[in-house]
C-alpha cells in the first residue's frame, strides 16, 4: 500500500490511530499496514497475550517508530492516566481475550477484561472527543445461523445461539456501541466481522503465536508442520460438506489488516457492521493439504470427535465490505498457508525464540 496525503471521501489522509491490542497477531498486521501508508501508529497493550518483540519487528520491517504504552484498558484509574495526555483522531479496538474454551472455563474473566476495556476506551474516547472507532468482531456474532443459512451476510440475527462467553462479549459489545452511538451522534463506528484469519506477513517476520496449545486450525497444523506437535485432530468427519469436514472462510491477515484501512476510510456518524472474509469455504481437510503442499512436508492428521458447538460450515457473503469498502481479499488460502510457514519455520518457537 503506498501512503497519501491528501484527503478526500474516497482516499484517507494520514491518520493517527490508537490500536488496542496493537501487539497482537492482527493488530501488529494492522499496524504494519498502516505505517507504510505514513500514518502515525500508537499501540496500548498489556502484552497479556503478546510480546513487544513483534512491535519490535515491525519497526524494523517499516523503518519508522511505534509509540508503545503498556497498560490494562480494563483498569479505569490507569486507562485515564495512560490515554488522557496521548494525541489521536482515530481508535481500532483489538484489545481482548479470545480463546473460546477458556471463556467457558473462566467467564468472569472474559466479561471484565473485554467488556471494561470497551467500556473505559468509549468514555475516554468522548471525554477526548475522538470520534472515529473501529471494532475487532467476530462471525462468531451470528451464533447458530438459522438451518441452510450457510453464507452470512450482515442482515442475520446477532447473538442467537452464540455458545460461549467470548462469543457473548462480541454480541454485547456491539449492542454497547450501537446504544453509545446513539447518545452521542458524532460517533463514527465500524464493526468488522472477522471470518477465520490466517497467514502471516510473507516477510515471515510477525505471525501468530498463540501461548500454550494453539485453540485453532492453521497454528496447530503449523505447529505439526514444524515437529512441535505430532499430529492434527480433526474434529469430526460426518458434517454435511463435501468431504465431511468443518468448513470455513479462511482470510489471510494481510487482506484483513487492508480491509481496515477500508474501513477507517469509510468511517462516518452511525455504526455499521461488515464481514470481513473472502467468500469461499475450505475445509479441515483443504487446509491441511494446502499446508502440507505449502511446507513441503507431510502432515499427519487423526480424525477425532466433532467439537461441541462447531457449525458445519460457516461463510462470509463479504458483498457488502467489497462494495461500500471498496475492498476485497486478493490472497489465496495456499498464500496464506506459505506465508505462514515462512513465520514459523524461522520461528518455530514463536517470538518467545527471539
Ligand atoms: P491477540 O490475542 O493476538 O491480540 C489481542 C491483544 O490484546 C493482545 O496483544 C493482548 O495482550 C491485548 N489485550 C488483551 N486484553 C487487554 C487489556 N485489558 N488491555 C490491553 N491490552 C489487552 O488476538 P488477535 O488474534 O490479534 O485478535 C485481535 C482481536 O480480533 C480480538 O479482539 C479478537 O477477539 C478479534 N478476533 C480475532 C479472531 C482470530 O481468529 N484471531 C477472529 C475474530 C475476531
Ligand atoms: N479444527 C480442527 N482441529 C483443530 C482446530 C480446529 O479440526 O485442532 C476445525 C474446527 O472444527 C473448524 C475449523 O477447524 O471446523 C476451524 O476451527 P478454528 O478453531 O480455527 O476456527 P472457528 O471457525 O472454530 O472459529
């Protein structure tokens, strides 16, 4: 992406925009993206589930600096005194807890943190007067999508037969800015729901790195690719999809870090919600041939038990982003799956490595 400087409807000026969570597997993307175009990038992270070194490589991989400011969003006291004195006209929210299994195993825990840190950042953001705000949500929004409802578009019910905490916090969190929009009108507010991000930036220098057992598809079979896990389970083989495996709307991290650029271009008063995927499904199996094929090394896989509450298939209609974004995903699921490797075979142990 090259950067701009002047401004117009269709073309976003320079920017200078908050991440939350910016050291984070897409935030850090995100945050890449957007100091290539020129933008001012300044990042609020408690490193809970992250590690500077990827800021780190981003500086390094864009030649200009980030401004860093470790704090707990989800405390008020030090959210006020780390945000009150920082200069920005623009907010993307990633900061948050997301592993599914451990929102069912530590509620409590998922509710404060996601929510609080919602919470405090909208007040400060209208005690500053900062009225542009971009949301990191979920597909996981539409819960259980009504039967034959395969391709979701942005018109399906929100929160209906959401299953877990972390899928709650989504729902409520987009209802919290639906109803702060509409006390405060000057709000400008874009939900982006995400569909299953993959990939890496094909430097191979920032990627996922999830702690402890990776909760999903591509870090695990990345993991078995590498030989730090013997092999993928996958869960279930009976769904109704051509080879009986989940399927699902892989998006490479790149397309998404670009489609929120779209979106903070877009940006105007209201609150609006838009898929952000590529249209097409592939299965567990796909992805695990795609990876093999991308790495060049045999994968081994075990067919075990579905998991509670996965769908069968569940995919973008990304029509809406495409159209009133003016964006779409370019990369293909076998670069997803090389450009992954590329970060893990020169990291095999994550940022923890470096
Ligand atoms: P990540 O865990 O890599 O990044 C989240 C970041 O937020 C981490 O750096 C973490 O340290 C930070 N954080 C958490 N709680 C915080 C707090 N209270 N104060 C300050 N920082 C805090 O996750 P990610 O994959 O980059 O996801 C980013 C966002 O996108 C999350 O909100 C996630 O729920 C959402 N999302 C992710 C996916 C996915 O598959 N990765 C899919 C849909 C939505
Ligand atoms: N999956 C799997 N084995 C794993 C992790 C995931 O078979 O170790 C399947 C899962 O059932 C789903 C797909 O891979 O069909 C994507 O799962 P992931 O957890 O990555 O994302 P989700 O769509 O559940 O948010």
């Amino acid at each position: 992406m090259t950067g701009s400087s002047q401004t117009s409807p269709a073309n976003l000026g320079t920017v200078r925009v908050l991440l939350t969570g910016g050291a984070g597997y897409i935030g850090s993307h995100v945050a890449l993206v957007l100091l290539e175009r020129g933008d001012d990038v300044i990042v609020v992270d408690d490193f809970s589930n992250s590690s500077a070194e990827a800021l780190r490589r981003v500086e390094q991989l864009t030649g200009k600096t980030v401004q860093v400011v470790e704090v707990d969003l989800a405390d008020r006291a030090a959210a006020d005194a780390a945000l009150t004195d920082l200069e920005f006209d623009s907010v993307i929210h990633f900061a948050g807890l997301k592993a599914v299994g451990e929102s069912v195993a530590q509620p409590s825990r998922y509710y404060r943190n996601n929510l609080m840190s919602t919470l405090n950042l909208l007040d400060i953001m209208r005690e500053k007067d900062v009225r542009k705000f971009v949301f990191s949500s979920s597909a996981t929004v539409y819960g259980t999508p009504a039967p034959g409802v395969a391709r979701l578009d942005e018109s399906q019910p929100i929160g209906r037969g959401v299953t877990n905490p972390y899928g709650w916090t989504k729902a409520m969190i987009e209802q919290i800015v639906t109803d702060v929009q509409r006390s405060w009108p000057e709000l400008e507010a874009v939900l982006l729901r995400y569909f299953n991000p993959v990939g890496a930036h094909p430097s191979g220098q920032i990627g996922e790195d999830p702690s402890g057992v990776p909760n999903n598809l591509m870090p695990f079979v990345s993991q078995v690719a590498v030989g730090r896990r013997e092999k993928v389970a996958v869960f279930g083989d009976q769904y109704d999809t051509p080879d009986g495996t989940g399927v699902r709307d892989y998006i490479h991290v790149m397309d998404l870090a670009e489609g929120h650029v779209a979106a903070l271009r877009h940006l105007e008063p209201g609150v609006e919600a838009f898929n952000l995927g590529s249209g097409e499904g592939h299965s567990v199996l796909d992805v695990v041939r795609a990876y093999s094929e991308a790495s060049g090394r045999e994968i081994p896989y075990e067919i075990v038990a579905a998991r509670a509450g996965d769908l069968a298939t569940l995919i973008a209609d990304p029509a809406k982003a495409n159209e009133r974004l003016d964006w779409r995903t370019t990369r293909s699921l076998a670069e997803a799956c090389r450009d992954s490797w590329t970060w893990q075979s020169q990291n095999p142990n994550g940022f923890a490595g470096a």
